[in-house]
C-alpha cells in the first residue's frame, strides 16, 4: 500500500479506535496513488528535462545571438570602410542594373559626373542619348552598347571624350551572383592631364623646340609610313633638303641668341613658301626639309624652291644690322630615286651638297651621274689620304722678289700631289678636298715640315735671310694644337719664327674673332708673321686690318690681270696699295705676268712681287739652286 495512504489510515484507525484492515477499496484507492505518484514523479522528471533542455536552448541562442550581433557590427564595419573607399578613391565608380538603371554612384561621380550620378535610385535607366551628347566620340558609346549586346558578361575598357574637354579612362566588369548578372560596375578614371603631360611628351619627341616643326624622327616615321601605305608604289613623293648658307657667321658674329632669332625668322619665311599639306620640318642645326605629299610637277617644285631663294635672301634684321643669307637645296623624288625614307633624305642631302660644291644659293635635283660625282668625290678623297700616307704630297717654292733691289727675299710654299703614274694635282683640286674631308690639318703639318728642312738647308750653306709663306686654310686655325705643332717643329729644325709668315684668307675673318686674335698673337709670340692672301676677293673689311696683328697684304692676282687697260682695276690696286702702304704693310703682288703689270706695281710703290713673269713655282732644288746663283750675283 502507498505509503502516505497506510500512515493516513493507521492515523484515522489509531484515532477512531478502529481496526485497521486491508481491504481491496483501500488497495484500489492506494493503487491509485501510487500510479499518481509515478506519474508525478514521471511528470516532474519530464518537466525538469524541459527546463534543462529550454535552458540549453536558451544559452545556444544567447550565443548565436552574440555572434550574430558581432557578424552585424562587422558587417557594418566592412560597410562604411567600403563606403569610404567608394567615395575616397580617385575614380567615378557608378554601379548600374541589369535595366540600365543607376544602383549607386560614389562621391567622385556625383562631382564630376552630376548629369548621371542624378539617376542614382531612380526607377529610370540612364539615358544613353544624353550620355551620347556629351562625348566627343559618341561612336564609341554606340560601340560598347554593341558589345554588351552580345556579350553581356564581358569586360570592358576604353577611353572617353566628353565635350568639356575631359578625357575618362573606364573600366566596366560585369556584377555576378551566384554566376548570374544583375549587373555592371563602371570605374571612370579623369585622365585629362596624364594626356595632355603625354601629348606634349609625344610632342616634344616629334618637334623641335626652337621652332616647333617636326623634327627627323617624326619625317622618318611620317615617310615611312606613307611609303608602307603605298605598296603598289603610284603615289610620288618629293624631299626638298634644305641647308643655310653661311649661318655659321651669323652665330659667330652675333651669338647665338641671334642664331635662333634667324632660324625662327628663316622658318616663318619658308612656310610661306610651302603649300597646306606640305610638311616643313627642321633636321637640326642648319637643316631643313621639306616633304610633299600631294601631286606637284617638277616646275611646282622648281617654283617653290626659287621661291625659298628669294625669300632667304632678303635681309635678317638681327641686333639692330642687317644679316645675309641664302641656302642650298637637294631634292630627290619617290619612288624613283630612292624607295626607303632614309635612302630619300639621303639622295636629296647629296643634291644639296652638289648644290652647295656649285657655289650655294641654288638647288639641285638627284640624279645618278650626280651620286657618279659624289662616288668620285669618295675616291678622290680616298686617294687623297693614301698620298698623304705615301708622301706622294711634296712643295713648290715660287720666288718672291724685293721690288727696289730685284732679289729674292721670299718664297711662297705651294703644295703638289704626284701620282704615282706622274700626274701632276694642283692644290685648287685637291686643298679644298681635304678641307671638306678633313685631311687639311695633315697637309699643313707635311708642308710645313718641308719648308723647315727647306730653311735649316739654306742655312747650312750660309743663306739665311730668306722667308717662307705657308698657306693656311681656315679649318687648320682652328685647330687647338696649331700652335704647339708648330712651334715643336720649329724647335726641331732650330728654325726662327721670322723666316715663317703664315698666308691667311678672308675667310678666316667670318671666323670668331676673339679665337683667331687669340690664336694669331700666340702665333707673333714665336716670332711668326702674317700675310692676308688674295686681298679684296674675299671678305674684306678694313676693322679686320686695324685690329689683327697683321704684316703683309697681297693684292689677288685678278686685279692685276690688265690692270694698265681697265681704269676700274687700276683704281682697285692703287687703293688697295695705298692703303696697305699707310698701315705700314708690305704689299705684294702677286701673278705679275709681264712686265707692264711689274711697271704699274713699282711706279706704285708696291713692296715685292711674285709671278710667272720672274719666277714659276719651282722644285725645292732647283729652288735652292736658283738661291746660290742669286746670292752670286749679289
Ligand atoms: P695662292 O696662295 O694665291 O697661291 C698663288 C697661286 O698663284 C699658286 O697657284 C701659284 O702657282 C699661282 N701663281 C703664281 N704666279 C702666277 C702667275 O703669274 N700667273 C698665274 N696664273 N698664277 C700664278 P697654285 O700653286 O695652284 O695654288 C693655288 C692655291 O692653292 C693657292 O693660292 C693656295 O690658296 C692654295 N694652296 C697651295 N698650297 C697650299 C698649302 O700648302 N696649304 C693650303 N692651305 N693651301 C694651299
Ligand atoms: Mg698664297
Ligand atoms: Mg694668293
């Protein structure tokens, strides 16, 4: 029996007096609850599972609810970072739908991008036809609608010109989710300066400066590529090469601030010249082209090339005097002459050098008997550098006579080049040769090692009042160990600076003048003296006579030709006599070829006097023969 019920019953028996006796109600009811009991224990055990479980519950929730407010403090964390970097970045970041209409734009677009980053939220696309209006290539627009028609996935980069003047750089990616597109990122990135640094980098590769035309490089590429553009080789192309003459001077005399006022000046002056189309460009230094590509006759280009003459002849006022000039001008044509852009620049520089040998100012078209010229130009200064090498170069000595007592006191050294079959080349071939080829400096040092044997010989045999002109060309002054050469063979030979007088020319005096006045005083502090050779043929300017320390004047020869018959000339010699006479130089004349010729310069007072009528030009022995018996008759 339950337990509770036995005491219960016990309780009630013991207080009734009763008896107490098991009976089956009793057992029932006690049954009863004992399996109510059991239930309750059962419920209570159910119940405190419950709470347990509900408790568990509750933790996990508490937990996933931690986590999940940390996750939304993340997520929050990530999105304002990302909202910042949105709108920190540089660039216009706009994110469209698949509907064309505008999810976001970041601050950037809202900036610089308004008219569009004013669909931001819209229900509406953007519209392309005002986007369309706003470029300057809306075709290329139309292009990108194009290819995300068919190739919705694809990424995308270009560069956009709006009509404000701005350039955009994009990129657009496709926005992807779960692979599926719901739309598209378009990053703008503002260019504009980077082009405009580019372009004027661009620029500055394909221009010269001081002028602003094109330069070389942009002619070879622009040649180039019209020539790659003509396979069938139909199309004509002609190259003008144009060189200044004499601007060399200009920068010399006038620096060359004056130099580049001049080019400037010359450059305007020229476009004048050429026709819409025509490229003028600047090579360097003094040279110039010109490239046509439009059809032009060959006297269309004889025009424009006289033209050019014309227009470079007129005076260039520079430092308040008037400069002159002219130029040179090579011209070769494509297809015929030459088929690659170097080879055509190349044909019409050797016309302009054809140009410039036949005395400059004019031009000149290529042709092959002129590259026949210019091949024989090549051996000529080929064989030229083998004789000097051979010692195929030797002296002449021509006589220069005292006008008062008829002696020698002077001789005038001229180089000659034998060759080896005999053939005797005079030095108005071959000097100017070696000026242009350089070898110049190598004939001065052989000549004038010979005229030092020469002298050190005649003073061995006791004459030693004789002096020697040494022809010297303009280059070799400006060679910076003239001096010392010289002066270390003089001390080799024990030769004194007097017996030397050095013959220079007027073209000497379009030379800087400071470096020659250097140069020459060097020269007179040696003992050396100096002789103006061919005077008034050339550059003659009577400052050049009072500030250079010079000795001697010889009047050129073609003022002497028929100077008795031709007032003109005998005015010239007089003068130039005289005033050589009143600066205390002595005169000489030179090419006497007879005797009237020897009257007029005595009756003048001239000094000395060299010609075929006293003397020709003789061999270094028959020279020092000629000496001997002249010193006998003494
Ligand atoms: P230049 O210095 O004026 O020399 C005088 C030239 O006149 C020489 O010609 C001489 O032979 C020539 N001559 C002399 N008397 C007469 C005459 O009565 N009638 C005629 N018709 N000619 C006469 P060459 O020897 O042919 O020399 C020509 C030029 O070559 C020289 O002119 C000089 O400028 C240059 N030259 C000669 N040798 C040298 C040299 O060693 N170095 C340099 N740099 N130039 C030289
Ligand atoms: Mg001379
Ligand atoms: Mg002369």
């Amino acid at each position: 029996m339950h337990k509770l019920l036995l005491r219960q019953l016990q309780q009630h028996c013991e207080n009734a007096g009763l008896e107490y006796s098991q009976q089956p109600l009793l057992q029932a009811i006690s049954n009863t609850y004992e399996e109510h009991e059991l239930d309750r224990k059962a419920l209570d055990e159910s119940l405190f599972l419950t709470s347990k479980e509900l408790n568990e519950r509750t933790q996990l929730l508490r937990t996933q609810l931690q986590t999940l407010s940390q996750i939304q403090d993340q997520l929050q964390k990530s999105l304002t970072a990302l909202n910042a970097t949105f709108d920190a970045t540089g660039e216009i970041i706009l994110s469209l739908d698949n509907l064309g209409r505008l999810v976001k734009s970041n601050k950037m677009g809202k900036e610089l991008l308004p008219e569009i980053a004013k669909y931001e939220g819209r229900q509406q696309a953007i519209s392309w036809q005002n986007v369309h209006k706003m470029l300057l290539n809306p075709w290329h627009l139309t292009e990108i609608v194009d290819s995300l028609q068919k190739q919705p996935k694809i990424n995308l980069k270009g560069t956009l010109h709006f009509t404000n003047g701005r350039i955009f750089e994009y990129h657009s990616l496709p926005q992807l989710q779960n692979n599926l597109l719901i739309g598209r990122v378009w990053c703008l990135r503002d260019v504009t300066e980077e082009k405009k640094i580019e372009e004027f980098i661009h620029h500055q590769a394909y221009h010269d400066l001081l002028t602003g035309l094109p330069n070389r490089h942009f002619l070879l590429e622009k040649i180039d590529a019209i020539i790659k553009d003509n396979p069938e080789k139909d199309k004509k192309l002609a190259v003008i090469f144009i060189d200044l003459d004499n601007f060399k001077k200009v920068n010399d005399t006038d620096g060359h601030e004056a130099g580049d006022k001049l080019l400037r000046i010359a450059t305007k002056r020229m476009r004048n010249c050429v026709r819409d189309g025509d490229i003028l460009a600047r090579l360097g230094g003094d040279e110039f082209l010109i490239l046509i590509e439009s059809p032009i006759s060959q006297s269309g280009l004889t025009r424009m090339c006289s033209n050019i003459l014309d227009t470079l002849k007129k005076p260039f006022l520079l430092n308040n005097h008037n400069h002159f000039i002219s130029c040179s001008m090579g011209i070769s044509i494509y297809p015929r002459d030459d088929t690659v852009p170097d080879g055509l620049i190349g044909k019409a520089d050797m016309a302009m050098y054809r140009a410039k040998k036949l005395g400059k100012n004019n031009f000149q078209f290529y042709s092959e008997e002129l590259e026949r010229l210019a091949l024989h130009q090549l051996e000529f200064e080929n064989n030229l550098r083998v004789a000097i090498n051979k010692q195929q170069i030797s002296i002449q000595l021509q006589p220069e006579i005292n006008i008062t007592t008829g002696k020698i006191v002077a001789a005038e050294a001229l180089a000659r080049w034998t060759m080896a079959d005999g053939t005797v080349i005079p030095p108005t071939q071959f000097i100017p040769v070696a000026e242009q080829a350089n070898l110049i400096g190598e004939i001065g040092r052989l000549v004038f090692d010979k005229v030092c044997k020469e002298i050190s010989r005649w003073k061995r045999h006791g004459i030693n009042d004789i002096t020697v002109a040494i022809n010297l060309s303009a280059r070799e002054f400006k060679d910076s160990e003239l001096v010392n050469n010289i002066h270390r063979k003089m001390l080799e030979h024990a030769i004194d600076g007097e017996k030397i007088v050095l013959e220079i020319t007027e073209s000497l005096f379009m030379e800087d003048k400071e470096s020659v006045l250097r140069t020459m005083n060097q020269l007179r502090d040696i003992g050396i003296r100096f002789a103006i050779d061919d005077f008034g043929t050339g550059y003659s300017s009577f400052s050049y006579l009072q500030d250079l320390p010079i000795d001697y004047l010889k009047i050129d020869r073609s003022f002497l030709i028929g100077v008795t018959e031709n007032k003109k000339k005998y005015a010239i010699a007089r003068s130039i006599i005289d005033i050589g006479n009143h600066l205390d130089l002595k005169v000489i004349a030179e090419g006497i070829e007879d005797q009237e010729t020897l009257d007029f310069i005595i009756s003048n007072q001239c000094a000395m006097a060299q010609g075929f009528f006293m003397h020709n030009p003789l061999s270094t022995d028959d020279f020092f023969a000629l000496l001997i018996k002249d010193r006998a008759t003494k």
